[in-house]
C-alpha cells in the first residue's frame, strides 16, 4: 500500500480557526554523544506546539505518539488537515490509519522541499537557537525538562509570533 499523500495545504499556513490545519516533523537533537528524536504537531492557526515526544528512536512510534498527544490535547474535527513531510514513519499505515477513524486529511510535502512545511522548520530552528545551542545537556530526562520549559511555558505562552500578529 503506497501512503504518499498529496498536499492539499500547498504552502497555504493560514488558518481561521483552532484544529483546522496542523503541522508536524520531526528534528534531532545531540545530547551526550548521541541522537535524540523531537517529534512535534503544530496548530496552524494559533502556532501553539500542540504535540511532543522526545525519544531515543525515530519511529512511526515517535510520530504516532506526538499525534495521538494532540489529538488527547485538543479533540478532533472531521476534515482536519494533518501535515508533514514524506519520512517513512509519516507514511506508516499505522500512522495513516490513527487519521482516517477521526475524517483527517494526511497531507505530505514534496518530495526535498522543506517550504512546503516552513512553519515547523521555522519552530525547529527557534528551538535551536535559543535552547539548544545555548545548552550543554548532560542526559536525557535534563534535555526532556528544558524542552519542556522551552513549549509549554516559554513558546506556547509567552513567545510572539509573527504569523498570529
């Protein structure tokens, strides 16, 4: 079964409403010698991190997980477009069939384009730069509690974005 989805979004980020268009990728993370897993869902509308898993592996697990987070964070609408990129996890049938029951709508960036999902590019390279790179983190569950302080109570709260005004 081929689960490449087509982009219905086509680098259109507006959204007027909560839960109408969401986001989502995953970026990596070196702490302590080895490769950590961010996967994230992003609310197009208000730009809220809506989902996240920090993880040792990236796997349609990873992603399943971030989603099932927003889905349990936010409830779901039938029509509800889910983006992403075309990573093997994102083309899963586990994770293709977590959206069907709810009447979501996959939709997949072309193939080496990573504008078609600029937003989260966007909130990955934030992420970096003022909470990565100025860290030195000595293990997991101390990267786990400063990405956590950086989306719940700094990105989510406090931090003004430019796409809401």
């Amino acid at each position: 079964m081929n689960n490449v989805s087509y982009n219905p979004l086509w680098r259109d980020f507006s959204s007027g409403m909560p839960n109408e268009k969401w986001s989502s990728d995953i970026t990596h993370i070196r702490v302590k010698g080895r490769w950590l897993y961010l996967a994230t869902v992003m609310d197009l509308f208000s730009r809220a991190i809506i989902g996240w898993v920090l993880n040792a592996s990236m796997t349609e697990e990873l992603v399943t997980e971030v989603l099932l987070m927003a889905f349990r964070r936010r409830g779901v609408k039938p029509g509800l477009v889910i983006h992403s990129d075309k990573g093997v996890q994102y083309r899963s049938r586990k994770h293709i069939g977590l959206m069907k029951p709810w009447g979501c709508k996959p939709s997949m960036s072309r193939k080496g384009n990573c504008r078609d999902n600029a937003p989260m590019e966007s909130f990955f390279s934030r992420l970096k730069v003022e909470l990565i790179y100025a860290e030195q983190y000595t293990s997991i569950s101390e990267a786990k509690s400063g990405i956590f302080g950086y989306i719940e109570v700094f990105y989510n709260r406090l931090r003004r974005h430019s796409a809401t005004g």
